[in-house]
C-alpha cells in the first residue's frame, strides 16, 4: 500500500494502516472455528457454489465460462461493498487461486480471459505473494473499467502495487502509459470517495501531481490542499516546490485566494503574488491580502495591473507599508488595558527577593542603568511613553535628558535609541521626539538617534523615505560610533527592501581600505539585511571582497564574524543557490573559512529542515577541536536554524541538542542554549525551560550567560510566570557578577517585551510562513551571544536592537468593511493539527471565549464565535477583515 | 506654483504653496509660521534625501500635490547635566566598598576560622569600633602590657581595614599578635595550626580589650568593655540545711545558655543557666554544704552576650564533644523575667512607651501591610529608631536603664550577630559570622567571601543537625526615648 512505503505521508499513512489492519485480525477470531465445523447454511451454500464456478470456469463451454465468471464477479462485487471483514467469497475462493491462476495460463486471449484476469486480480489481494504484484499484473490484462466497483481495499492495494511497479519501470527505463491510465482511474475514485490522502499519495508516487487539478472540486479541495501543503515539509526538493505549486493552483482555481497567496509568499514568488491581485476583483479581499503581505515583512509594491485606480492602490499600499500597525497596537494594548508604561523596577520585581537583593546602591552603576535602559524599551516597546525617556522634560531637572546621562558614552547610543524602541511603528511622533537628540553635540547621542530613526521606522515603509533621508548624510561622517549608527539604522529600517539606492552607498563601505573593523562589520550586516534572501550577485561580490582584505589581526576580531553572516543572510533559506559563494569561501583565509562556510550552510538551509544538513551539521558538532576554532558555535546555531521549521524536528533536534551538552567540548556547550532558544523562541516549553534553567547555574559563566538570554527569548512576550520567577531568584544568585546580572535583566526585559503582547517567533500564520527579515534579526543577535564579552558586554551593546525585526504585536484584531476595529467573540484553543483527517474535524480545543482583539500564544488558533460576520482570511492571525454575512439571521 | 502638503507629527497641512523660483529656505519660512520650528531645525524630507536651505525647486521637481514630511521640535536641546553623573564603574576600590553595604571577608590563614568569625562578629558593634578609634599609646594606663596593647592597636587596624577593603583581608598581624598574648592558640598539630575554640578567642579578646580600653584618665568613660558588653548579676545564695541566705554580685561578659533535655528554647537555657548548685563552707554547719544559687540580672548590657555551651568535655573521647540539640533562639530578645526586682521596676515605664509607639505604628500600618510583612516592618521600624536614639546619646553611657538620661533600656534585645559552629567538637568544624548590617540586611561571612542572607535563615542555625548551628549570639539593645 502506498502510506506504508512512503514514509513522507505522515496523515493518512496511520490512518490507512489502521483500516488495513482491521480486516485480518477481526477476521481470525471470530470466523476459526466456525470455518472447519458449523459453517452456517448460507455460507455453506455460498462455497458450495463458488466451487461449482471455479469448476466450471474450467468447463470447455464458453457460455458456462462465461456465467459462472459472472456469478463469481457477482459474489465478490457484492460482499466487497461491505469493509467490515474479509470478504466471505474471497476466503472460500482462496484454496482455488492456484488452480484459476493455471487455468488461466491456459487460456487463449479472449474476453473471458480479461474476465478471469479481474476475478484473479482481485483474488490476489490477498493471496498474491510479497512482491509479486499479480494483482496489478492482471489487473493490466484485465477488462478495462470500473475498478471502483471492486472496493475500496482492493483500489488501495492496487496503488500501492502501482507504486512500486512505477519504480521498478522507472529504474529500467520502461513505459508507463498503461499503468498512468490506471493511476487516472484509481485517483478520480480516491478524490470521489473522500479519500484525497491516498489519491496524493499516489500521485506523489508517480510523479504526476498534475493530474490531481482534473480531479479536485470544490468539496474536496481544501483537504486535499491542506495534505499537499503539510506533506511539502517533509520532502526533499524540488519535490516541496512542486507538492506546493499544485497547491497553489488548486487554490487559484477556487478562487481561495488567501491560501493561495500563502503559499505564494511561501514560494517567495512574486509572480505569483501579482497573480492573486490580478485574479481577485474584490477590493476588500485585496485589503485583506496586504495585510498579510505586511505582516509577513516584505516589500512589495502595487502596480496599476494589480489595482486600477489610483486611490485604491494608495489606500492598499499603506496596508502593506505598515502604517497602521501602530495603531492597531495600540488599540490592542487599550483593550487590554496595559497602556500604563512600566518601569525596570516593576519588571525587576526585587521587593520579592528578600534580604538578597542588591542594597540600593547609592551611586549608579552604568553597567546596570544600561540594563535598565535595555529593559524599559523592550517593555515598553511600541507604547509610545515610559517613564524613563519619553516623561516630559521639565527645565529643572530636565529629567528625560536625565536618564539618558545616567548611561556612560557607548551606553548612551543605546539610551537614546530606546525611545525608537518606545516608539516603535509610529513614524510621526518617534522622528518628532528623536528630533532633539540630533542637535546634541556628543557623538554616542546622535549614533543613537540615527539608530532610532531606524528602529522606529521597523518594518514600516513611507513613501517620503524619511530614514533614508536622515541617516544618508551621517554614513561617511568621521566619527565610527556615528557611522554605525546610521548604518545600522539603515539595516533596520530597509530590511529586506532590496534598496538599490543605500547598497550604493554602504557598498563602498565594506571595500575601504580606511574604515575601521566595526564599521564593515555593521556594513555587511545591514546589506545582508536589506538584501536578505536576495541572492544578490554585488552584495555578495563586496562583502568576499571584505572579508579577503582582512589582516590576520582583524579576522581574530569578533566583529569579523558579521562579515559572514553579512554574507550568509544574502542566502537566508535559498538553499542551493549559496553553493557558489560556499565555494568561493573556500579560498578564504583558514582563520574564518570554517566559520564562513558553517554559517553559509545554516543561513541557505534555515527552516527547510533539510536532513541531510542537519546532519552535516551535526558531523561538525562531533569534532573534537583544538582550542581557538571558533566554526562549531554556528554550526549548532545551524542546527536550530534548519530544524526549527515544523514541530517534529524541532522535538528531535532537542534530544540531539541535549546529548551535545553531555558530550560536546565547551565551546560547543557555549552555543547549545542559544540553538535551543532559536527553537522555541517566544514558545516556552516547559523540557527547553528546565534545561535552560540548569544551564543558568553552569560553571562556565559563558554557558551560564547564554543560557540566561535564552531564557529570556523562549519567554520573550509571554509574561511567563514560571521563566519570571527563575529569573528573579538568578538575579539575587548572580547580584555581585556584573556580566551575568547585566544578562539576567536583558532577559526579564525580553520575558516582559511589549508587556506581553508581542512575539518574536520568525513564524507566522499558523507556522506556515517564515519571516526572513524576523530570522535575520534573530540570528544576528544569537550569533553575537556566541561571543559575549566583545560585542553585548562590551560596546556594542546595541545589537541587541536586532530583535525588533522579530518583534511583532501576537494578536488577533478584527477590523470592518472600513478598517475600523470591531469587537466580535472569537473562540481561542490549543490548534489541533486536521491533515488528513475526513469530515469537518475541530481545528481548535480546549478554547475560551474572547471578544476581539484577543492575543494569541504558540500554538493557538482562533475562530469566530459569530455566523454574524465572515473573515476574509482562513488564518485568523494579525489584521482580519470581517464581512458581514448576507445569509446571517439574527435569533 | 505648486501646492504641496507637509506631514509634521501627528499634523498635516495642505495646500501650502511653493515659489519655485524662491530658495527652499523661503519655503522653511512658511513652515516657521505654521508650525513654529525654527527653519534651521526644520529636516524635510524630499524623496530621498533632505532638502537643504539653498536648493533649487526645478532640480528637485516637486510635484503640486506631492506629501512632504518635515521633522523637527522647537523644544529644547539636550544638555548633559552640569554635574557629571558618577558610576560605580567609575570609583576606586575603596569607595566601592561603601557602596556595597558590607565590609570585605578575612582570609582564613589555616584554621583560623574561629578568629575571623570572631572578628566579624564583634566588628559588628560601631561603639567598640569608636572606643578603638580612641584609644591611643598615649592614653593607654600604666597597667596594660605590652602585649595586650599591641593586641588593641592590631584590632583597630584590623576594623579599620576592613572597612575600607572591598576584597579580602589577610589578617596576619593580628594573628601573630594575638598568638603572642595568648600562646595557646598556636597549638601545633602535624605541623599546623589547629582549630580554637571560638568562644576562647572571643572571651580572651574581649578581656584584653577591657583592659587597654580601661581609661583610668577620663572620668565619663571607665570601662567601656564593660559598658557595652557586662552584665551584672545578682546572686542569692540559699542553704538548704542551715537555711542561711547571702548574696553576691559579680559581673560576666555573656550569660550561658545550658543545654539540657528540657531546653528547647533560648529563654529557658538561660534561665537555666542562672540557677546552679554549689559546695560551699557554710559558715554556721561548720563544713561544705549545698547551696543554691539563684542568680537575676540587675543591670543590662548594650549588647547581650548569648553563650550556648554546646561543647563539654568528654573523657572517654578526651576531646570537647557538642551537643547537637536544637535550641531555638528568637531575633527578638525580651529578658525582663531575668531580671531582679530593681531592674523591673526601672523597666517598665520605658517598656510601656515602646508597647504605646509599637501599637501606634501598627494602628497605622495594619491597613497598609499584611499579615507576615508586618512584623519585619515593625522591627525594621524599631531598629531604626533604636539607632536614632543610640546615637542621640552617647557612646559613655553608663548602665542602660540608669534614670535621667535621654533613653532608657527596655529588656528587649534585637539579634545583630550569630557565631555558628559546624562540626561535631570545639577543636574542628568550621566556624561562620552571621552579621546584621545596619542597613538590615544579613551577611554570612564565611571566612574570605561574604554573602548576603535572609532574616529567616538566620533563626534556622538553631541546631539539631549537621548544619551550622549558632555558638554565640549577640543581641543589640532596644531603647526608648522619654
């Protein structure tokens, strides 16, 4: 049977299994005894009359061949209908296989022999030895025609034969043409018969998947679409693209153009995107689609093909640009009623911890103020007020200016980028309040500033530029820290754009003999950025050409390794397409060849959960290393990046994380708790918690330290009581280490973020899509946290502003027909996963009953409780219109 | 003449018209006006790039209709506060070490782990500190040796230092110092020091003090040892058989809290320890006969003195045994049954002012503060304003309860300092200092590395284990005000 062989098919293979094996072991029991004595006197009557047929097939006389083969297909035609158990004339047919099957050597070609040959086929279901496929052999010979009308189990079985003859006759090069019209055959009745798996299953076997668009209708098509999309995770390309293009298709073709345009953000194809624009008339579904557009991080922009009039087109562009996410936010926050800004101390909780807590210093500690910076703007991120930066400033003691003192030189780059962070989405008022620290005349300020423009400007797009506008001039400027500033506001704010215009100027950057280490480094890494994904030929040419102008020196620096990773986000899950740049790599000095090529293999194959990577990957990881080889941290991070796209591997890759902290050198531990946060980032699972939490006590401050942060990414948005309370016994157990209290408060400042309405999980619409832009800025900062005291420990803090690329509102929020919020219930449960399942089964359990706007954890679904309204969108996630429902009567 | 929009904050102004012929600073003007953002403030943003004051209109093209963005604040400039923010980064060492609110730890020299909990443990009263500070060659009485002179100076070095220190101090002076006045300390065993008793060193530490602090010159101040650490007991002495009664007074440094199978709990270790029996020539049965000694406190201490004798001397093992059992000991010391009828009298008029503040500040709080938090906000309270009034009078204060002074004793006692003992005899184990700071926090120091604790995990050293268990307690004196 074809589930059975195909290890791909994980739905409907265990549930096919379980029909199958239903019929013998009923069977056995119940029928022994009776078999040999008390036949009843039917089934007496039945097998003395089956006997007289296969005697009589064996009769010279063509007309009593010809009845009693009648008879005989009649007998079985009749009971087959019925699944319940062995068939009672095949059972009592079974002894006289071997005398029809000589019999029907004997035979001369005729019609009777195509009647013989369907009673054998059929006959050879269960008879037929391991391997022999005789059921689909006569079968070939047999009548053509409804093979339907012999049953189910028996079309089953004859697709697995098929399956396996297929690739017997692939491999020896023979024709298929017969056995194609028997596939036809076999698929239209799977896709009758509500048995769609089976029917993809097959198709998948004989590579034909086109043949599933004659054949799908509307009441099958959803399911089936649902099988192909899920199945596309589990094989090995280009297979996936193909299983997915179907999909797609299908989609189109009823008009379900949501899924489709999934699945086309999915392909990255953008061809495909225009062609739903194109396809769909109706402008509020249009709406619809760029909101999912927008949420997904891409820029795209509309043409008149896509939308004719000019309004409209406006209208729609700023869905996609962005724009009212901020609002949105917020009208989520006020719904919650967590617009109250919040303090570090309110996070830090220290009046729980008695006795240990730190005795309020008198005297302000930078290290910690920083800390506290840090975490006022993850909290307070998007709410546009605090109360550290954003309190009015009055001219006595001019407290906003204040705080942003009470941060030492670097610090104060981050301090003053905070209020970016604080007012994150809203272009307007965020340019307007960062306004005056562009006047200031210290150099670390106005880094800050710059960088908060491009936090501010995160994933929003507006049509006046207004980052590009104002970080342009400050590239060249003399002073480093100001120079990365702008550079990595750029970074930010155009991640992902493809700016041809800002590649011209960071461009030059990367291959100035004069720029120092750490302006290249944030060069490169905001090109990866704004070109993630891209594959872009130039970008990739600068940043090698980067790398090989390196002293010795520099490639010692850990900066150098944005230089890589610069490169390998250009590749962000674009798998083969990096193989000849993995190839120039290879010419690199040996000092960061590994490490390049270790980051190239994980950024090309990140979310694909390409096995054979993972293993490469993990062949790595079991090297032991002399001291100073630095290439195995990426290459667990690798680990976590390819694994992480669906929940399977993500189990498997725990377990095999989890050895390597027994088994692995150190510098392989320093990475394990990074990779287990990438896997669950804003997931707190309670196995990856423990762990973690031991970790945090490890001997080596750096294991300690990264796991620390990881407890904050798994936790990041959540409120998760459990990780909060760990993280405040281990700032009292950590109170006189600066280094680990420092991290212990960047991860409260993470497990509170947007006080718990935000997520950084890269993943999407039901963990379909995955946000490359969301990734990059997650892999920038673990891949910083693979070396601590440099880069977050020392002065280039700011990275850790990298997340907000990942940083997203995890909500659900009902708009109508004019965008306005609407308040409607909405039933919100633990997703239960319906792949192949029949019928319309639950998609959620456990839920509770909200009204919208409502947030939704991992894992959780949403639906409507309401016939009242219809989402324009399937996947109940980020911005839905609701359409008011014309068959709706109220009761 | 092109009209355009201009998007400033949340605002948008339409139909703002452009002379192209005019500079752009012209048009920056026109903003002025709206907006009131000076021009040279003024960042618009034109595709791209931002438009500068001499920019030509035409090169730009500027289309009517276009959205223009502007950015810009008329409100004040950052400026870095005129006095530069100090951080902890910053400071040297020594000034770190005021900021931590504990002093550093000692450096264990080979067992010497009963002196430096003793150290800490008596470094822990400010008012021996400012006595040492005092005391100079000078004033030293002609009765001191030299020894216990070079003692008292190695032990206000010894303070002074570990104030200032944030990292461990090796206390090597100190140490040959007091190996020199008291040679029994520098008992050898396989070539090394061996582990004291910790209450010896305490004992012998505080006499030598007592001694050199002795100020036989100034009037106010003549024993300050004793002030703030003698109790003074008064003894009735009772003859069964002859029915004859005397009494004594005598003065000790600590009360003993016996351990026997009835005591669970301090209070009745000590009340314990202040009966006794003993043989004596009785004067009218002309031979030794049993009395009974009934001892009460008549004067109070500053600081209280707990002597738990966990150690006897077992013969069959012919070494200091411990007697593991648990005694329990409260952070709250009220000893006014210990005390003579005189010493009550005096008590309670003081005492009833503090139960009057007491129930006051309760009153106030009991709506603010539940349950458990209360009575640790009342005690910190009450530290506080027993330090208050500490220092208000001053450090000669004589006898506590004596009348006429500002403050007066109220029998009630706060625990500040805990010498525990781990190990199963005297001459082994380890000894820890358990030290409430005056921020109200609690310090274990544990030799070289000082760490913070929680108030309940001090009243666990009780005993009844292998943990650590307290050995000597000392407790703090409440005041009151009148």
């Amino acid at each position: 049977m074809a589930p059975t062989q195909d290890p791909n098919s994980v739905g409907g293979g265990a549930k096919q299994d379980e029909a199958s094996l239903k019929v013998p072991s009923k069977d056995p029991k119940k029928k022994d005894e009776k078999k040999e004595e008390d036949l009843s006197e039917e089934d007496l009557e039945l097998k003395q009359n089956l006997e007289l047929y296969v005697e009589r097939v064996q009769d010279p006389n063509p007309e009593l061949q010809k009845a009693a083969l009648e008879s005989m297909r009649q007998e079985i035609r009749a009971s087959t209908s019925s699944m319940t158990s062995v068939p009672k004339p095949l059972k009592f047919l079974r002894p006289h296989y071997g005398i029809l099957k000589a019999f029907h050597v004997t035979m001369a070609d005729s019609d009777l022999k195509k009647y013989l040959s369907d009673i054998l086929s059929v006959l050879a279901l269960t008879m037929s030895a391991e391997g022999e496929r005789e059921s689909l052999g006569y079968r070939l010979i047999g009548t053509e025609g409804d093979i339907g009308s012999w049953g189910h189990e028996y079309v089953r079985n004859l697709a697995g034969e098929i399956a396996q003859e297929y690739t017997k006759r692939q491999s020896e090069e023979a024709p298929i043409d017969d056995l194609m019209e028997l596939v036809q055959q076999i698929v239209a009745f799977h896709m009758k018969h509500n048995a769609e798996t089976e029917a993809v299953d097959l198709l998948m076997d004989v590579e034909d998947l086109d043949l599933l668009l004659e054949h799908v209708d509307k009441t099958n098509f959803k399911r089936t679409c649902n099988y192909l999309t899920s199945a596309a995770k589990y094989l090995p390309g280009p297979d996936d693209m193909l299983v997915l293009d179907i999909s797609y298709m299908i989609y189109m073709k009823f008009e379900e153009y949501p899924n489709a345009l999934q699945i086309a953000l999915f392909l990255d194809n953008t061809q495909y995107v225009k062609q739903v624009f194109t396809s769909c008339a109706d402008l509020l579904r249009k709406k619809q689609f760029c909101y999912m557009i927008a949420r997904h991080g891409i820029t795209f922009d509309l043409d008149d093909e896509m939308v004719a009039d000019e309004d409209d087109r406006e209208a729609l562009q700023d869905i996609v640009n962005n724009t009212k996410l901020s609002e949105g936010y917020l009208t989520l926050a006020r719904d919650i009623e967590v617009m109250e800004a919040k303090t570090p101390e309110d996070i830090y909780k220290a009046h729980l911890l008695d006795g240990r807590a730190s005795s309020g210093a008198s005297v302000d500690s930078a290290r910690q103020n920083l800390a506290a910076t840090f975490v006022n703007a993850f909290v307070n991120a998007g709410f546009g007020q605090d109360k550290l930066m954003t309190v009015p400033s009055d001219s006595t003691t001019g407290s906003s200016g204040n705080w942003l003192f009470k941060n030492k030189e670097h610090g104060k780059t981050s301090a003053a980028a905070s209020l970016g962070m604080i007012q994150l989405w809203d272009v307007d008022s965020g340019l307007s309040q960062l306004d005056k620290y562009f006047h200031s005349n210290d150099n670390p300020i106005i880094a800050g500033a710059l960088l908060g423009v491009g936090i501010v400007n995160c994933g929003i797009k507006n049509d006046c530029d207004p980052a590009l506008a104002l970080l342009g001039d400050y590239i060249d400027k003399e002073d480093s820290s100001v120079r990365i500033g702008a550079i990595m506001g750029l970074g930010i704010s155009y991640a992902g754009s493809q700016n041809d215009q800002i590649r011209s100027k960071l461009s030059p950057i990367l291959n100035d003999a004069k720029a120092p280490l750490d302006v290249i480094a944030f060069a490169s890494l905001s090109l990866g950025m704004i070109y993630v994904g891209s594959c872009n030929e130039e970008v990739a040419q600068s940043i090698i050409f980067a790398l090989m102008d390196r002293s010795e020196a520099e490639l010692g620096d850990a900066l150098t390794r944005f230089l890589p990773l610069g490169l390998g986000l250009l590749y962000l899950g674009k798998q083969e397409s990096v193989e000849a740049t993995a190839e120039v790599s290879k010419t690199f000095n040996e000092k960061i060849r590994k490490y390049c090529d270790m980051t190239l293999l994980s950024c090309a194959y990140a979310g694909t959960g390409n096995v054979l990577k993972v293993q490469d990957l993990l062949a790595q990881c079991g090297e032991h290393l002399e001291k100073g080889d630095i290439h195995q941290g990426p290459a667990v991070l690798g680990l976590a990046m390819v694994a992480m796209s669906e929940e399977l591997g993500i189990d498997m890759e725990i377990r095999s994380l989890e050895r390597m902290l027994q088994y692995g050198e150190q510098n392989i531990r320093r990475a394990v708790p990074l990779a287990l946060g990438l896997l669950c980032i804003s997931n707190p699972k309670v196995t990856v918690m423990d762990t973690l939490s031991r970790l945090s006590h490890d001997t080596d401050s750096e294991v300690a330290m990264a796991a620390v942060i990881s407890l904050g990414l798994i936790g990041a948005g959540t409120n998760n009581a459990r990780i909060a309370g760990m993280l405040r016994n281990l700032s009292s157990y950590y109170y006189k280490d600066a280094s680990l209290l420092f991290c212990v408060r960047i991860a409260q400042g993470l497990v509170h973020m947007g006080k718990g309405l935000l997520t950084l999980s890269p993943f999407h619409s039901e963990r379909f899509l995955l946000s490359p832009t969301a990734l990059a800025g997650i892999v920038t900062l673990l891949h910083a946290c693979l070396d601590m005291k440099p880069i977050i420990l020392g002065k280039y803090h700011y990275v850790l502003y990298f997340l907000v690329l990942a940083m997203q509102p995890r909500m659900m929020l009902t708009v109508d027909e004019n965008l306005k919020p609407l308040s409607v219930p909405v039933r919100v449960g633990q997703a239960v996963d319906v792949v192949g399942q029949a019928g319309r089964p639950k998609t959620i359990t456990g839920f509770q009953t909200h009204s919208t706007p409502v947030l939704l954890a991992a894992g959780e679904r949403a639906e409507l409780a309401t016939d009242k309204y219809i989402p324009l969108s399937p996947i109940l996630e980020g911005f839905i219109i609701l359409k008011e429902n014309p068959d709706y009567r109220e009761e | 003449m092109p009209t355009v929009s201009v998007k400033w904050q949340k605002k948008v102004f339409d139909g703002i018209e452009i002379d192209i012929t005019l500079p752009a600073y012209v048009f920056k003007a026109q903003l002025y006006d709206l907006t009131g953002v000076p021009p040279e403030r003024q960042k618009i943003m034109v595709k791209g790039g931002l438009l500068k004051d001499d920019a030509d209109w035409s090169a730009i093209g500027v289309k009517d209709g276009q959205k223009l963005m502007m950015m810009g604040t008329a409100d004040e400039i950052v400026k870095a506060p005129e006095k530069a923010i100090v951080f902890a980064e910053d400071l040297p060492e020594e000034a770190l070490a005021t900021n931590l609110g504990y002093s550093a730890g000692l450096v264990n020299l080979g067992n010497t782990c009963y002196m430096n909990s003793t150290v800490q443990c008596l470094k822990s009263v400010p008012e021996l500190k400012s006595a040492l500070s005092n005391y100079s060659l000078a004033a030293r009485s002609t009765d001191v040796d030299q020894t216990s002179h070079m003692l008292t100076v190695a032990t206000r070095e010894l303070f002074g230092e570990l104030d200032r220190s944030v990292n461990a101090v090796s206390p090597t002076q100190f140490w040959m110092v007091l190996r020199k006045k008291y040679p029994q300390f520098s008992q050898l065993q396989n070539g090394i020091y061996m582990q004291q008793d910790a209450e010896e060193c305490w004992t012998q530490l505080l006499y030598t003090l007592s001694q050199s602090l002795k100020a036989p010159t100034s009037s106010e101040d003549p024993d300050a040892v004793k002030a703030l650490f003698g109790v003074n007991l008064r003894s009735r002495l009772h003859c069964q058989e002859s029915g004859e009664e005397s009494s004594e007074t005598e003065s000790v440094y600590s009360l003993k809290c016996h351990i026997s199978h009835e005591v669970n709990h301090l209070h009745e270790g000590l009340k314990h320890g202040l009966k006794g029996e003993l043989e004596k020539t009785s004067p009218t049965l002309g031979r030794t006969a049993l009395y009974l000694k009934d001892s009460l406190i008549d004067s109070l201490p500053r600081y209280l003195t707990v002597q738990f004798v966990r150690f006897f001397w077992k013969r069959e093992t012919n070494q200091k045994a411990k007697i593991l059992r648990k005694v329990d000991y409260p952070l709250e010391l009220d000893i006014f049954d210990l005390c003579s009828e005189d010493l009550r009298k005096k008590l309670e008029a003081p005492r009833q002012k503090l139960r009057d503040e007491e129930g006051k500040k309760l009153g106030l709080q009991t709506s603010a503060k539940s349950g458990s938090k209360d009575s640790d906000v009342k005690m910190t309270d009450a530290e506080a304003s027993s330090n208050g009034s500490g220092e208000s009078s001053t450090v000669n204060q004589q006898e506590g309860a004596s009348s006429g002074k500002e403050t007066h004793m109220t029998g009630i006692y706060d625990l500040v300092a805990v010498l525990t003992h781990k190990g199963r005899s005297a001459d082994s184990g380890h000894y820890v200092a358990w030290v409430k700071q005056e921020s109200g926090k609690w310090i274990q120091y544990d030799d070289d590395n000082p760490s913070m604790q929680r108030e309940e995990d001090i009243t666990k050293l009780s005993g009844g284990g292998d943990w650590h268990m307290a050995y000597i307690i000392m407790y703090k004196a409440r005041f009151v005000s009148m």
